[in-house]
C-alpha cells in the first residue's frame, strides 16, 4: 500500500508540470488552431535563465526563498518577452498561410531555441540549487518533501487562477471570443493581435513556471530538457481534449499518474523484462490509443472555452 501511494504522490508532482506546460498548448491551439511545438523550448529557457539568475545572485547572502522569488519573476518576464517574440516573428506572418507552414516553423523555432541555449549555457548538465528545504515528511509510509508539496500547491494555485482569468476578466472574455470567431471578435472592437500575444505571453510565463518546478525537483537543467516535457505535455492535452482547459489540466494529471504507476509495477508485470527507465514510453502509448479510440480527448474538443 505504501507503494502505491509513493507512486500516486509522484505521479501528482509529475502530473502537475504536465498540465501547466499542456495549458500553453491547448491555449494556442485554442485561439490559432496551432500547435506550438516551440513551448517544450520555452520551458527550458525559464529554467536556464533561473538557473543564471541564481548564480548572479549566490554572492549576495540573500535568503533562499527571495533568490527564488527573483529567479522566477525574471524568468517569467524573460519567457512572455520570449513567447511574444516568437509569435511576432515567426507565426503571425504565417496565420492565414496553410496548416503545415506553422508546423513547420514551430519545429524549426524549436531547434533554433535548442541551439541557442547550447551556444549561451553549454552542452553539459547544471547543478541547480536547492532553493527550498528538502525535509522529507511521510504519509502512510510514502514520502514528499517540501519541494513537492510547493510544486503540487504552485500549480493548483495557478490553474485555478487561469481559469477565473478566462472566464471571469475581460480579457478572458476577449479571448474566448477570438477563439469562437476571430472575425465577428474582430467587429465587436476585440483586438485580434493583441489577444493572440497575450496568449502567447501567459502561456510562457506558465512554461517558466513549469520549468523551475522541474530545475527544482530534479536538482539539474540542461539545453535539451524541454524537448520530452513539451512532447508529454502536447500528449496531455490531447488525452484531455486540446482546445479544453480544464482537459489540459485532467490530462496532465492523469498522464502523470499512468507513468509513476507504469514505472512502479512495469517490472513485476514483464517478470523483471522491463524497468522503470522505460516510462517515458507511456505517453507515447496514451497519445497513440487517444489517437485511434478518442481523438478528441476525455472531454471533447472545443474550440472555445465557454463560461
């Protein structure tokens, strides 16, 4: 039973950064009809530059709790500059071009964004520093730790927080309108560009997010850490229905429990012939059955959230 549990608490914790990345897939997809496969990227650059942010800031004997409060804020502005630049740029002189033209773009985005990290942080793996106390606490035998729990409490917090911003702001109202018919959003005076690179911005700032959670959980960043997340968090939001908000954040969830409990029992299943380093598999496996028996998710595909 304490096995069990262990393995719940994990999937939760890994099931929490999927569904904030997944949010800035079903977000985008939402609004443009795109899927951003560049946001995997922006997750690792928020982490990276948090990572600096940390360095810059080691010689100042500050408090850990306000380098990390520091590192996210500059993380989270350095990645909505980044996620409006990238919409500027690369997709908004392609939004009425074919579907495949974007496709193409974002997983050419992707590898430039890869590069780059290369080219400024290197190839090698980073330490990153442990910002917040490591105590473990035990719960029927499982265990979590204080960084655990902040990521489990970070992102409900967050998610329950973009939800009242879509349905309860102006701004929310604007986008859901634009994700319902840009046109007719456009002749009620919603600003089409602006919504869009709003879009863009909190769902970046949402990736950074997601991206220390990762640096701290984990202890490490490296250039490529983005590309699998962003490929399990697309998984998530099309197993919870992309387009859907709440079905981003149940995907991930739910995307995070089937890994933890794949990995914990796949040897006693296989009769030892597969390991837990094969959970990475899992996804793959979901977004493939989603694919054939529901393609449009647990919740159902819609276009626009409606209040």
């Amino acid at each position: 039973m304490d096995i069990l549990l262990q393995q719940i608490i994990n999937g939760l914790v890994q099931g929490s950064v999927y569904a904030l990345v997944a949010l800035g897939y079903t977000m985008v997809y939402g609004i443009l009809g795109l899927i951003n496969f560049a946001h995997g990227e922006v997750v690792m650059v928020g982490a990276m530059v948090a990572l600096s942010i940390t360095q810059v800031l080691a010689g100042y004997a500050l408090p850990p709790m306000v380098v990390l409060l520091i590192s996210l804020l500059v993380a989270s502005m350095v990645c909505m500059a980044l996620g409006y630049g990238i919409e500027r740029i690369a997709y908004r002189p392609l939004r009425n071009a074919p579907r495949l033209a974007p496709l193409i773009t974002a997983i050419g985005v992707s590898i430039v964004l890869q590069n780059l990290a290369m080219i400024i942080w290197g190839r090698a793996y980073h330490a990153f520093p442990p910002l917040l106390p490591d105590s473990p606490h035990i719960i029927a035998g499982a265990i979590i730790n204080e960084v655990q729990i902040a990521i489990i409490l970070v992102a409900v917090v967050m998610m329950t927080g973009l939800l009242l911003l879509i349905h309860r702001t102006r701004l929310g109202r604007a986008m859901r309108a634009v994700a319902e018919n840009p046109a007719i959003a456009a002749l009620m005076g919603v600003n089409i560009n602006a919504v869009i690179s709003i879009t863009f911005m909190l769902g970046s700032a949402l990736a950074a997010v997601a991206g220390i959670m990762v640096a701290a959980n984990y202890g490490i960043v490296h250039y490529y850490m983005g590309s699998i997340l962003g490929l399990k968090a697309f998984t998530a939001a099309v197993l919870g229905g992309i387009g859907n908000l709440r079905g981003a954040m149940l995907g991930g969830v739910l995307l995070g429990l089937i890994e933890s409990l794949g990995a914990g029992y796949i040897g006693d299943l296989s009769g030892g012939f597969f390991g837990s380093n094969y959970q990475d598999v899992f996804a793959f496996f979901v977004l493939i059955a989603v694919l054939v028996l529901r393609p449009s998710g647990l919740l159902g595909e819609r276009v626009a959230e409606r209040a």
